[in-house]
C-alpha cells in the first residue's frame, strides 16, 4: 500500500487551494497543471493539454460565464503511486449571472482530480467532475 507523506499530501492540498483561488485567473491557473492535462468540467467539455485549457479558459473569462464561480471542498485524498494521487471533493457552483437560468447548471458536483509529482513539484494532470443530481 502506497502511503503520501504528510509533506506530499500538504502539498497537494495547497495545489487545490491555488488551483482554487486561481479559478478566475488564466495567467496562473493553467500553470498549475501539466502540460498534457485533460479536464473534463461539469457540463462534460473535455479539454487535452494545457494550451487548449488556456484558450477556453481565456474565452470563458471574456464571455458571461466570468460571473459563474465555483467553491472546491476536498473529501479526501490518497496516494495511488509515490508520484500519483487521487483527490476527491466536492464543487459547489456560484451562478452568478444576472440572467442564470436556475437548472442551467447543476449545483454541485463530485470533483476528482489526479495529481502528478513533476520536477515542478505537484501538479494536476486530471480534473473531471460529475454533477451532483437530487431526484
């Protein structure tokens, strides 16, 4: 059983929170992944690398959707490899435009991110996240 030590899993940790505090920032948020990153967000867009990340990040910002923000809450976290960890939390969605549809987006969602040990220190290879649906 492959076990992070305290110092990795801090590490990780303080990722997400960036990763998190920089969600409205295309200058740093991309940054903080690998370069052959893959997401796949909450209404199922799925991006490859870190390049196309940029650039719809850069259009997001410039459109409505800049007023839609999101909270991250880690569940857990674990070690898969000594270079390979899952996170798991929870993303809770900030619709903040004026003219929201109030089910365009669902409201949370389960996150799971793979974070990758580089030369860089601790980035995030994988975000996928799955909506939370109450029935």
């Amino acid at each position: 059983m492959t076990v992070l030590t305290p110092q990795d899993e801090q590490a990780i940790r303080e990722l997400v929170h960036r990763a998190d505090d920089a969600q409205s920032d295309a200058d740093v948020l991309p940054g903080l992944h690998t370069s052959e990153m893959v997401i796949v967000n909450i209404a199922g867009r799925r991006l490859f690398g870190r390049d196309a990340f940029s650039q719809a990040m850069t259009a997001a910002l410039g459109s409505e959707l800049k007023d839609v923000r999101t909270s991250v809450e880690i569940v857990d976290v674990r070690a898969l490899t000594d270079d390979v960890a899952l996170v798991s939390c929870v993303k809770t969605v900030h619709d903040e435009r004026a003219d929201a549809d109030p089910d365009a987006l669902p409201a949370s969602g389960a996150l799971t991110y793979a974070a990758l040990r580089t030369s860089e220190g601790w980035r995030l290879a994988l975000a996928q996240t799955t909506p939370i649906q109450f029935g």
